[in-house]
C-alpha cells in the first residue's frame, strides 16, 4: 500500500535508483522499456475552504480508475490523498493572481514494498482573463526520466492553453505507446484543432542512470568547492537540508545531489520538495536529504535539530555546517574533483546538458572506482555460490593512510552495506547455470 499524507514522506528515497535497477525490480523506480509511460494524469485544484483559504484537491484524473480491487482501491486512495500535498507544498496561504510563469518539479512517493512513484508536475496559470488560481498537471510514473516528461508537459501545457478536452487524446495516445529503451525514440501522433496533426518525438538519453538529472543546475548555483563538501557529507550518510524559493531549483539540485553518489544509491529519507505541513522532518535523528522552500527558514531554525548542512541554493553558500566537511575527502582526490569540476564550469565547447552530465557523472564514478573499486577481490565466494564480503581485508589492501580513514567511515554507510549485499548475490544464478 502507498503511504499516507504523513507518512509518505517519510519513506521517500532516492529517484536516481535508476542505477540499480534490473527490468522488473519492483524496488527501483527505473522500469525496463516497454512499459507503460505512465499511471495516471491528475490536476491539481486549489479550491476555496470555509475559513477563506484555499486547499489544493484533484479535480482531474485520467484515465479513471474503476474495476480495482479492494485493496488496489485503499492503496490507490492514499497516493491519491498524498498528491495534492506535494502539488502545493507551500502551504494553502494562495489568492488569485494575473501573471505566474509555471515552474516544472517532481516529488517521489515509496510504497510499504519499496516500489517508488514519481510526481512529474508542471503548475501554470490556465488561460483567461483577470485574476485566477494556478493549477498543478501531475503525471504519476514508476519511470525515471525528467527531461522526457518534462517535454511531455510541454505538450500538455500547449494544449491547455487551448482546452482540457484537447489533452485527453495526447495522454491517450501516449498511453498506447511504450516506453523506449535508452537512447530510443518514441513518435506520438497528435491532433490539434487549427493545426492539424502533429508528431511529437520523445527520445530517451543514452545513459539511463543520468536520464533523471541536470547537474548544470547545481553548477550554476554551487562552487566546485561547495559541491564537494556536500557530497562528502552526502557520502557519510549525514543530515542535508537545502533550500530555494522555486520548487524546480529544489527538485533539480537535490536530483542532482543523489546522483551523485551513483553506483550508490541514498537509502534514506528523501523528499525534495517538503510540503509546509511536514516542516518538522527536520527534527528526524536518521539521515535524511530535504528541500524547503527559503521562506520557512525561520521556522526550520526553530527546530529542535541534530546536526545537520544547511544549503542556501538562492546564495549559493552554507548556512550551517557540521565543520569537518573539508576533511572528509582525501586531499589529494579532493584536489583532482576540483579540477575536473572547475574544468567543466569553465568549459565553452561543453553545451549540451547530457555533456554535462557525462562529465561530471565521471568525475565521482571515478572517485569511487578509486577508493573502493577493488571491492570485488575481496568477496569469497562459497561453492553453492553465495559470497561473503571481506570488509577488514578489503579496508587493509588500501596503501594509503588517508584513503583508508575515508574507506573506514564509508564501509559502515547503509549505501555501501546495501551495495555489497547485492555484489554477494550477484554470482549466484550463474552458478546455477554451471
């Protein structure tokens, strides 16, 4: 069953899981090609409640969900409750307004099973005249991929602008096609009134474990050195809690955050944008990596908090650190990161933002392939198959004294323990096959 309003969040993890996923795995948000684009189209409403503010309710949904099972129903009933949350995290504090430029953002709902959801919302003010209320298109997906729903919302933002009714044949048609593999492209024929029929062409990037990331968006708001930092205390499994005004910059670099720890994945609470209702997860004594909106910073501050890094993305400066962050990394990888970073902020030929990405991406890959690359010499493996990690052999191997104080640290993090627990499964069915 999906969580509920309160409970969800708490429960959120890592969209870039996309890394790990295998077709089929019902823990990762990443579902192999083929499959349904997505689960539903809902709209998003603010409506106007007796005390005089305004609560954002579904008041779309397609296609309609009749013939679920009882159980289907309750599940389906609390992601549905849970939706119009992240749709306006701000808080019900809305009046009418003239002019509002839409914004793109994305939230992740975990079910009890671990399956992922992701929100891929669009809010626009409809068209009219005078003064008016926005509304939020959210496209409910176990599918990764940011940029391709965000083209998605292109078009149904397109024909909003024209009428509801236009949108339910995109969406239908969109519904009939699969999802291509990496790389590929899939067309979708679509009719417009005045325009004729159009071809919309959606192709998928090439590097799947990149395909639900911008990384120019957290260059363009960080120093190299900042980035770093944070990583570090990402690595460690810390307390990170950024903040922005605009949803999208929130969703955008915290997206960006968690992939960068690729081949590993964050394994803990994980709610990129936190709706003004939920402000006290800061008070979590567990790892957690949060967005809040920069107007409840006082109120965050108020908070009876552990220990955590506090990122101002508007600023682009710490608020608030642990203190050691410039120690966590060995110097000398540290450096090189740095270079390679400062390198691709100051690069004019790379344009594109899967450039970006891939050099960046390559950049921490690197870093990890470095420290604990060799973690595969030292899984013994059993003759039924079954392998056991060798973690104090593994942390000896390393020469170097201040590689191995880092590998020390990063060996007890939930992300390295769960990635070895695969790498032990890993033989098995091809010892099978023998």
């Amino acid at each position: 069953a999906t969580e509920g309003k309160q409970e969800a969040p708490a429960a959120e993890k890592n969209p870039s899981q996309v890394s790990q996923g295998k077709p089929g795995e019902r823990s990762s948000v990443f579902c192999s090609a083929g499959q349904f684009f997505f689960e539903y189209l809902v709209v998003v409403s603010l409506k106007k409640t007796p005390d005089g503010r305004y609560e954002p309710k579904i008041t779309y949904q397609f296609p309609k969900r009749e013939n679920l099972l009882k159980g289907q129903k309750e599940e389906e009933e609390r992601l549905l409750q849970a939706i119009p949350l992240f749709c306006f995290p701000d808080g019900n504090n809305w009046a009418p307004v003239a002019e509002f430029p839409s914004e793109t953002f994305s939230f992740v709902l975990t079910n009890v099973d671990g399956s992922r959801k992701i929100g891929y919302c669009r809010r626009l003010l409809p068209s009219g005249r005078g003064v008016r209320l926005p509304e939020v298109f959210c496209i409910i997906s176990c599918l990764g991929c940011f940029g391709l729903f965000s083209k998605i919302l292109d078009e149904v933002e397109k024909r909003r602008q024209i009428s509801m009714a236009v949108i339910y044949p995109f969406m239908q048609g969109l519904r009939e096609s699969s999802f291509p593999a990496p790389g590929k492209t899939v067309t979708i024929k679509s009719f417009i009134p005045d325009s004729g029929t159009e071809l919309i062409e959606l192709t998928r990037p090439v590097d799947a474990h990149l395909e639900h990331v911008e990384f120019q968006a957290l260059l363009q708001r960080l120093s190299p050195q900042l980035i770093l930092y944070i990583f570090a205390s990402a690595v460690l499994e810390r307390r990170l809690i950024f903040l922005a005004e605009e949803l999208s910059v929130l969703s955008q670099c915290i997206h960006a955050v968690a992939a960068l720890l690729y081949p590993f994945t964050w394994a803990h609470t994980y709610i990129p944008v936190v709706p003004e209702c939920l402000l006290d997860t800061v008070c979590c004594p567990t790892p957690f990596m949060v967005g809040i909106q920069r107007r409840h910073l006082e109120r965050v501050l108020d908070q009876p908090m552990e220990e955590a890094l506090i990122v101002d993305l508007c600023e682009g400066k710490i608020l608030q650190a642990v203190g050691d962050e410039e120690e966590i990394l060995p110097i000398k990888l540290q450096n090189e990161m740095l270079t390679s970073l400062n390198r691709h902020n100051n690069n004019n030929n790379v344009h594109t933002s899967e450039q970006v990405n891939a050099l960046v991406s390559e950049a921490f890959v690197h870093f990890f392939v470095r420290m604990v690359g060799h973690y595969t010499s030292h899984i013994k493996w059993s003759k039924n198959g079954s392998g056991i990690f060798q973690e104090r052999a593994f942390c000896k191997a390393i020469t170097s004294k201040t590689n191995r104080k880092f590998v020390k640290k990063f060996v007890k993090t939930n992300m390295f323990s769960l990635f070895i627990e695969e790498a032990e499964k890993r033989r098995m069915p091809q010892e099978g096959k023998r």
